[in-house]
C-alpha cells in the first residue's frame, strides 16, 4: 500500500499530469490513506494483549487534590461528569460512597470522596483512560478579584468484583489477584457519623476494614445495615488490592522497558487532563487532544467520548512501543 501511496501522490504532484487524472489520484490517495489508517489501527488492536480487567465493571475513585474546597467543588463536577456520560450511553451506575459537607448532591458543593460503580461489562476498559490527576483553571466563584485558580482532584479506577463469579472463583485462591486472607484484615465497627437528621445512625452500623501489610483502609457507612456495609466494604478492599497488584506488576514491567523505549505510566499521581474554563478549552497531556466545547465534556457528551477514544488509541500505542521493546531485550 506504500508504493500505491507513492505513485498516487507523483501523480498529483507532476505538473504535466493531466488535471482530471490528478483529480482522480486525488481521490484514490484520500481512501488509500484511510484504508491504510484503519489497518493500521485493526493491527495495533490485534498486537495488544487485552488488559487482566478490561471485561470487569469497574470503579470510579474521585477525590479532591490540591486546591482547597475548590478543588472539592471540581471533584463533585467530575462525578457529574461521568454520570452524565453513562446515562447517555446507557451504562448502569450506582453511587457506592458520597461524602460532602452538607450531606447532598448540589453543583458547587465541596465533595470529600465518592465511589462510582459502573455496573457494564468492559467498564473498566472503557474508563482506564480516565485515572490519574484532573486539574482545573478557573475562577471560582468565592474569588472577588476574578484570578484564575488551579486546582486539581483525582480519578483512580478499579475493577469491580461485586457479583462477578469469574473474579469470586479466585478469592480462594493466594496466587490470585483478588485473594485476601482474612486473618490480615482488622474489623472495626462504629457508629455512622455526618448529618442524618431524625433517621442519624443510633447503631454501629459503620465499618472499617485495614488490610495489614498493604495498610489498606476501607470505611463504608452508607447503609444503615452493618451487613450491607461489610459487603461492601470487603468488595471494595478486594477491588484496590487487586489494583495495587496489577499496578505493581506494571509498574516492574516499565522498569524493565524504560532504558530500551520511554513508556508513560498512567496512574493517580500523574496530571492527565486540563480543563480551561476561561478558554472553553480540554487539553489531555497525553494524547495531546484539545477540544474546545468544555461544557459538552462536562455534561459527559460525545466530546468527552472524542478525548476518551484519543487516550485509548495513545495507551495501544505505548502498549505496542512496549512489546516491541520488550523483543528487543527478549533478543539481546
């Protein structure tokens, strides 16, 4: 298809050609370059091993960073955001934990932390591409002056191993990623805490779960069942270690690539995407998109799913550029 590319674009480019001949070459060097586009594309996809947890559900962590309570309120836009993306694509959604100064879910309250369950199969392939460090510049609406603030909250996604029989079949297992052995996890219960009103919690309902060597900590009290809580809160313990494994395990992976090829980790300590409300502007520092219909991404619309589909293009790219290094060692 290269020398076809190379003939089509002599063609055009000769100036005795005939102009309807070079029309003609015109076009065919258009559906050329997309036919060599799209097997480019059907190739990488074909190279890439499907990540362990690409088919699960998954979760969405959102919690503030730097930048105060307006980083909280930014943190409580990103939650909307990705609301508004799954309703418009019919993806089932539950809002597992939501912790936020006044007990509702208003624009422009300060949120502390909230988990999203995205109950589609291939969740967590569709929104790995969305974990690590947002930050946002604007003006927030506290500042008198009118200056611009930066600020910042992050997304880390997991998979969610509630009811999924193919993950539970491995919870027994210690060589499995979502293996916990009972006895390094410390139980506590407690009273819920926050507003409840007339119906606040008179019962230890409220649960905390460490996970001992990891110093995972998991409290859930969103139910006022202790049972409920305790379910979840172990889905959701499973749900970061089996994270915390895998990301270990690519993190030792990147060591091994990084002196042959520069492969970006993409985690929850990394900035990934800029949101510029003064410009109207979306920048992901990844694949370097920008867009410039802020308010479409934050609705969750086609916008946002324009940046997503980019991030995932990049993220096969680096997968490939990663194979590719690793033969190289392989030959060495």
């Amino acid at each position: 298809m290269g020398e076809g590319t190379r003939e089509l674009t002599s063609l055009i480019q000769d100036p005795t050609s005939d102009a309807e001949l070079r029309e003609l070459a015109a076009d065919d060097l258009g559906a050329t370059r997309e036919q060599l586009e799209t097997a480019s594309q059907s190739l990488i996809t074909s190279l890439v091993p499907v990540h362990p947890f690409a088919h699960l559900p998954c979760l969405l962590e959102i919690r503030p960073g730097a930048g105060g309570s307006e980083a909280a309120i930014f943190a409580g836009d990103l939650l909307r955001m990705y609301q508004g993306f799954c309703n418009r694509n019919g993806f089932r959604v539950t809002l597992l934990k939501y912790e936020n100064t006044n007990g509702t879910q208003e624009a422009g309250v300060p949120l502390s932390e909230a988990i999203l369950e995205i109950d589609q199969e291939n969740a967590y392939g569709v929104f790995r591409c969305e974990a690590g460090v947002h930050r946002v510049q604007r003006v927030p609406a506290t500042e008198k002056s009118g200056r611009t603030h930066t600020s910042a909250a992050s997304v880390h996604v997991l998979p969610s191993l509630q009811d999924n029989g193919a993950a539970s079949e491995d919870f027994d297992n210690p060589e499995s990623d979502y293996y916990i052995d009972v006895k390094e996890v410390r139980l506590e219960v407690m009273r819920a805490g926050g507003a409840g009103g007339q119906h606040v919690n008179k019962t230890e309902s409220a649960v905390r779960l460490t996970h001992i060597p990891t110093n995972t900590v998991v409290s859930m009290q969103d139910s006022r069942s202790q049972i409920k809580n305790k379910e979840m809160a172990w889905a959701l313990l499973r749900s970061r270690i089996a994270q915390v494994r895998r990301e270990k395990r690519e993190e030792e992976m990147v060591a091994m690539r990084r002196s042959v090829v520069g492969v970006a980790k993409m985690g929850r300590g990394d900035k990934v995407r800029t949101y510029n409300y003064g410009q109207q502007r979306v920048t992901d520092h990844r694949s370097g998109t920008t867009v410039l219909n802020l308010d479409d991404v934050m609705a969750g619309g086609q916008t946002l799913d324009d940046v997503m589909d980019s991030v995932r293009s990049w993220l096969m790219e680096r997968d490939v550029e990663a194979l590719v290094a690793e033969e190289s060692e392989t030959k060495k």
